[in-house]
C-alpha cells in the first residue's frame, strides 16, 4: 500500500489527498461516483437545514413547494435526487429563497 503525503508539522493530509488515494484521481469512474453523491447529500442537507431554519415541517414546505412531504422526505434523505427544476420550485416558493448553480473546473 502507497503511503500518503503528510505535512511534517502536523502529520495531516488533506480531504483531497485522502480521495485521491481511497477513490483515485477525479476522472476515474470511482471518485466521479463519490462526487456525485456527495454533492446530491450536500444539496439533501441544505436543504434539510433551511426548512429546519425557517421553522417548517416538511409537509408545510411540500404545500408551499407543490409537491409532496414524502418527496421532500426523499431529498432530504438521500433516497431521490431532485430535478433542477422542481429543486429551484422548492426554494424559491417553499423556502422564498433562491437557487443559484455554479460550473466548475
């Protein structure tokens, strides 16, 4: 087994190092997994911690939104991923926020 690259002062490596060694290389069908799931629970916590924020149940915010507690459930449990666009409906009418995406290199 490679051994990892540690900081000398700290003995610490970094996130991006410890997926490049238990994923490999952005690129590889393993790691671009592991991105895309991780991105899809970062986006079920958001939007988990916004509802909790505000103060409304999930089925309060499915009212507001147009659609239903059990697939507000399903998003915020990492069960479904959401559409862009019935993501953006969920912010902007249930939440009154609004959704911006970024593109990346």
């Amino acid at each position: 087994m490679k051994r990892r690259k540690k900081n000398k002062e700290t003995n610490l490596v970094s996130l991006e190092e410890l997926k490049d060694y238990y994923y490999g290389k952005r690129g590889t069908r393993k790691r671009d997994k592991l991105e895309r799931e991780s991105e899809a629970f970062r986006i079920a916590v958001m939007l988990q911690m916004a509802r909790q924020e505000l103060g409304m149940t999930q089925e309060e915010l499915a009212a507001k939104a147009g659609t239903t507690k059990s697939y507000i459930s399903k998003i915020e449990n990492n069960v479904k991923e959401a559409r862009i666009s019935t993501l953006q409906r969920i912010v902007e009418r249930g939440l009154g926020g609004k959704l911006e995406l970024r593109i990346s290199f």
